[in-house]
C-alpha cells in the first residue's frame, strides 16, 4: 500500500482512532483485547515474552490486565512505554540471550512482522520465516503446559507452523478478532498446553 493510501486509511479507521483516545500506543492493542477475552491466558500468567513489542500497544495491554506479570520485550525498534514490569531489549530477536531464560516463560507472545512488500506470498514467507525460527526457540524458553499467542498472515507455509504447533501444545486453534481488517491476511494463532 502507498504511504499516502496508508494515511488515509489511517485517519478514517475506527480502531485507530479510539486508540488515540483511551491512550494505547497501537490499534493492534484491541486484538491482543479480544485475545484475551476469548482465551484468558494473560491473566495468569507470571513471565512473558513478547516478540516485536513496538510500539508497545500489546505490552499496555498484559500490564492492565494483569498487574503482577514481567515482560520480556523484544524489538529491533523502540518501546514506547516505559514501565517496572517491562523489561525492553532494543535487538533482533534472533540475538537475544536466551540461554538464560530456559524454562521460565508461560506465556510467548509475537505480533512481530518483518516489513512489508505489498507481495502477499513474499511477505507471508516473510513472516513464516521468523515464526519457523521463534518456534524453535519455544522448545528452550517455555515451561511445560504454556501457551504461544501468535500473528500470521495466511499463507502457503501456514499448514507446516501448524503441523509443528500441533507436535507441541495440546491445543491450537485460529482466532480472527473484529479488531483484525477484515481484508487482511492476519490471523491469530493460539497454542496451549506445551508438551515439554
Ligand atoms: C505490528 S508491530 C507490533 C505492534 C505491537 N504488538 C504493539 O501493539 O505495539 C511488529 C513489530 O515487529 C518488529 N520486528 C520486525 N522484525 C523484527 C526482528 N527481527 N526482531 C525484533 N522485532 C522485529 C517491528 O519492528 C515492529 O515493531
């Protein structure tokens, strides 16, 4: 989409405009909202991991629902909030420390998304590509019975991060929240029960 098309877009849009008005940094807040709603897997949660945070509309939205939970933060961009329960690491998430925190997140969280090409099988395999990497990563840093919340844009390898899903957690399914453009390959995938 041209950039112009995009600021239109931007300023008719519903959802954005209500983020502005209730104070999140992102429209993408009100999916993670609608997540929330239907799985309720933030609320008792004690350590996440939050791939591709920036801006930091997702992380807004696990500290009101939950007040006690840690964040681990992750982007190549910078958070735009700054708070006790966040801690931010401005980096690729491939280069991030993890062996440091093996089995000790509930819950992994990934809106990330690699810029975009406006080709949608190029930029689904885009996408595919770094979920294929943090599914690996999973296996070291999630504890036994946690949970995954992920973004993709539906495409041809989505069968495969779903065969892999389902060697994993006991439960996968989709979620398309309202919040989510109607016209946009965007799904949500939510995994539970991890099988360590
Ligand atoms: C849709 S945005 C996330 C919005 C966020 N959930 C929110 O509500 O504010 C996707 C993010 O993925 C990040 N990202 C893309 N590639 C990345 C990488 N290799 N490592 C870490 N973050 C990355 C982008 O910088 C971008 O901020």
């Amino acid at each position: 989409m041209k950039s112009k098309d995009w600021l239109n877009r931007q300023k008719r849009d519903f959802y954005v405009k209500k983020a502005k008005k209730q104070g999140y940094l992102s429209r993408a807040a009100y999916k993670l909202i609608e997540i929330e709603k239907k799985f309720h897997l933030i609320i008792d949660s004690k350590k996440i991991l939050e791939f591709g945070a920036a801006p930091g509309g997702w992380s807004q939205v696990v500290i009101e629902i939950n007040p006690k939970t840690e964040i681990t933060a992750i982007d190549i961009l910078d958070l735009k909030i700054n708070h006790p329960q966040i801690n931010f690491y401005k980096d690729d998430f491939l280069n991030f420390d993890y062996g440091k925190k093996e089995n000790y997140y509930d819950l992994i969280l990934s809106d990330i998304a690699p810029n975009t090409t406006g080709h949608q099988s190029t930029d689904h395999l885009r996408i595919a590509t770094m979920l294929f990497d943090i599914i690996e990563l999973i296996d070291k840093v999630l504890i036994h019975n946690g949970s995954f919340i992920t973004k993709i844009w539906k495409g041809s390898e989505e069968k495969e991060i779903i065969k892999k899903l389902k060697e994993k957690f006991k439960l996968v399914s989709y979620f398309k929240p309202d919040s989510s453009r109607k016209n946009s390959a965007e799904i949500f995938i939510i995994a539970k029960n991890f099988i360590k």
